[in-house]
C-alpha cells in the first residue's frame, strides 16, 4: 500500500492534487493511467487487484456489473473492456477517485462506466457480478456494513469475486460472510502472492 494515500477512503483527501501517469495493462490494453495521492494505490495495480483479475472468469457480456471500493478504477476499466456492452458502476466514497476514473474511461473511449457515490447507484439496480479490492482497513464494521449494503444486490446464480490479503483477515472474512448473508455460498476460488480470492454465489 502507497503511503501517500491521505485517507483514501476520505471523501475529499486532503492531500494536494498532483497528477501522475503510470503505464498499465488491464484486459490486454496497455495505456497510461491517471492516478493521484490520495486514492488508493496511486503508483501501480496494487498486488491484490493483479491477483483478482488475474483469478476471475470473464464477466457477464452484459446487464450491470459493480467494482466496489473502485480507488482510480483499474478494476472498473478491466470489467468495461472485457464486458463492452454492459454498464460499469464504479463506486467509491471518494470524489477524487471517481474524478479519475472519469478521467482514465475518457482516455479509452469507454463510455459504460458511471462512477459514481453509493447514494448515486438506483436503489432497485440488481447486478449480475460484483468485482471488489474491498477497504479492509476502513475497519471490521465499515467493511461489514459495505459488504451487507452490496452483496445481496447480485442476481440469483451470480458470483461476487472479492480479493482480501490472508494477513488481513480473509479467512475470518469469509466465515462471517457465511452467517451473515446464508443467501450466499462463499468459497475460496484462489489464492496467490498471500491473498485470497472469495468468490460468493447468491443461492438461485
């Protein structure tokens, strides 16, 4: 984790705005993103996320598709070039983060990508997958509340694909998803450089 991320999951960081590009690959597209102090991960694909879109099956070709916790949108991008006909919802506390996901989806012409506050995403959208780096660091009752907010809203037969360092609670993680939603069926589809790959089922 970057240590310039002036309290990433902050609204407004208070970190100065200072732009950076950085050279990345996501979904075999090769670009220069625009990151900034203040968001998560601001000099790279952080390690988690590599391991999520390396581990996750294709998306859905269409319907609505969520990255919760987007940070400057390298999973939102990943989900929009690889799932072109359907909607992106990138969503994010933190105004900047969305200002840049804006900023990298312009930059490839992707025009399915809404980032956006949660209050911003339609009370009745349903999703049919949901990829998350999630904000463990918030802390276990934030992270909770984030999780029960969004995870019930997959389709019935739909999979949520969450990337959570072992360190940092994943196996804990994944037993009080267990008895806090029984509409899901949680396993652990992966692990790699010390984190997993949880992969919860909404029971049809």
């Amino acid at each position: 984790m970057a240590s310039d991320n002036g309290h990433y999951f902050s609204a407004h960081p208070s970190t100065e705005l200072k732009l950076k590009e950085i050279q990345v690959t996501l979904a075999g597209r090769s670009f220069s993103a625009t990151t900034a102090g203040g968001v998560f991960s601001p000099d790279r694909v952080d390690a988690g996320t590599q391991v999520l879109l390396a581990n996750t099956p294709a998306p859905p070709p269409g319907g609505n598709l969520l990255d919760v916790g987007c940070g400057w949108g390298p999973i939102s991008i990943a989900l929009a070039l690889l799932s072109p006909h359907a909607t992106v919802w990138a969503v994010d506390v933190n105004e900047r983060a969305l200002d840049l996901v804006r900023a990298n989806a312009e930059k490839l012409g992707l025009d399915n990508i809404n980032a956006v506050l949660p209050s911003d995403v339609p009370d009745e959208l349903e999703f049919m997958t949901i990829w998350s780096n999630p904000p463990i660091r918030v802390g276990k009752d934030e992270l909770h509340n984030l999780l029960q907010k969004w995870l019930p809203r997959l389709d019935p037969g739909s999979d949520a694909w969450l990337v959570v360092q072992r360190n940092l609670g994943s196996d804990s993680l994944q037993r009080w998803l267990e008895g806090a939603l029984p509409t899901l069926s949680v396993t652990r589809a992966a692990t790699n450089k010390g984190y997993r790959v949880l992969r919860a089922r909404q029971k049809a």
